[in-house]
C-alpha cells in the first residue's frame, strides 16, 4: 500500500514510519523542513510539504492509497488541529484518498458515567490540558461532518508511552478503554500496531475508534 505520512518524525509517527515499513508498505514521509527527515529509514521516501496548505495536501496525496496524520502543534496553537483536518479532508477529495487522522481522547464516553465525554471529566482533563482537549473535539467534529470522503478518527488512550511490541489490545468504537486496575494506557509501539491493522483491515470507515490493554 502507498501511504502518505504527516508528523512522521513524532513519538508516534516514528513507530508508524517502523511498522508500516515492517509490513512491506511503501511509505513517504512529509515535513516542511527536509532536514528534519534525515534520520528516517532509507527506504522512506521524503517530500517536504505544508499540512495546512491544500494544495500540499493534494500534491503529496495523488496516487496514494492512504494519508496517515500523526500531528501535534505546539502549546498556543491548538486551535491548528481544526485547520489541519479540514486541509486534510480538503485535499484527500480531490484525490479520492483514504484518511486515517490519529487525534485525541477528548470525543470518547468514559465508562459508567452515562456518557460523560473524556473533554468532560476532570479525571482526564485538567485545566493544563482543557484546550489542546477542546481542539481535539473540535477537530474530530469536522471528520464526523464530512460526508465527501473516507476517513477514520483514532483516539490514543489517556496515557501512551514508550513500551514493548506486544502486538495485543483492546478496541472500540467509541468508549475509552480501562483495564482491570483502572488504567487507560498503551505503548506508542502497540498503538503504531492497531493503527496499521486499522489500515490494512479497514474497520471503522467514517468513524471514531480507540485502542487501550
């Protein structure tokens, strides 16, 4: 599968980049700054390109089966998550492409609260980290309002980290994952594995889901 990868020098796109290469993919990773993607595999392919400018978008997606963001702005400009997406969904159109947007946890339910959403539950979300949760509900309000083309919206547990490959999880739809002890977790290297199962097995089309253990 050719695939389009934005934020492919991130704690999660590097494990993307590693498991898409792994599982026989041919993958082009994009930055505005060529320097940045010095480091990657040699048999990355590297395009220097704006998420935010449409017609980037459009340029690096012609003739790729999937677009992968793995994107995050800096504290201040969170409000460029709405902006990426809507760039995002702008340019895949144009090329029939599939998009599969790794986001936030803010748009799942918490279980047993009769629907709280994660953005609601100060459990989750602390003050410190209200608006970069709002942005992300915000962004995967613009994927939900899109009718015009194939995406998928991926929320990460509360906490991921670097870990083990262990290639197991959990899924879902639309409700945070909690273990046994209470804990909404997963590795960055397990995280990198559901997401690419994801792409080859195409499980949740215009949807949100999540990933925990």
């Amino acid at each position: 599968m050719r695939i389009t990868i934005f934020g492919a020098v991130g704690n999660i796109g590097t494990r993307v980049v590693n498991e898409a290469l792994a599982r026989g993919h041919e993958v082009t990773a994009v930055s505005r700054e060529r320097s940045r993607l010095s480091g990657l595999d040699p048999k990355v392919k590297i395009a220097v390109g704006d998420i935010n400018n449409i017609d980037d978008v459009v340029k690096l997606t012609a003739g790729q089966d999937l677009v992968i963001s793995a994107t995050r702005p800096p504290q201040g400009q969170e409000d460029e998550l709405v902006n990426i997406a809507q760039s995002l969904l702008s340019g895949i159109e144009q090329n029939d492409t599939r998009l599969l947007l790794v986001g936030g946890a803010a748009c799942l339910t918490v279980p047993n609260t009769n629907g709280r959403l994660v953005v609601d539950d100060p459990n989750y979300v602390q003050d410190a980290w209200k608006a970069i949760a709002l942005a992300c509900l915000a962004q995967y309000q613009v994927c939900e309002h899109n009718k015009n083309t194939r995406w998928t919206y991926m929320s990460p547990p509360a906490l991921i980290r670097p870990g083990q490959r262990t290639g197991k999880y959990r899924h879902h739809g639309s409700e945070l994952i909690i273990d046994g002890d209470g804990n909404s977790h997963i590795s960055l290297e397990d995280f990198a594995v559901a997401l690419l199962d994801e792409v080859e097995l195409d499980k949740y089309p215009n949807q949100k889901f999540t990933v925990g253990y």
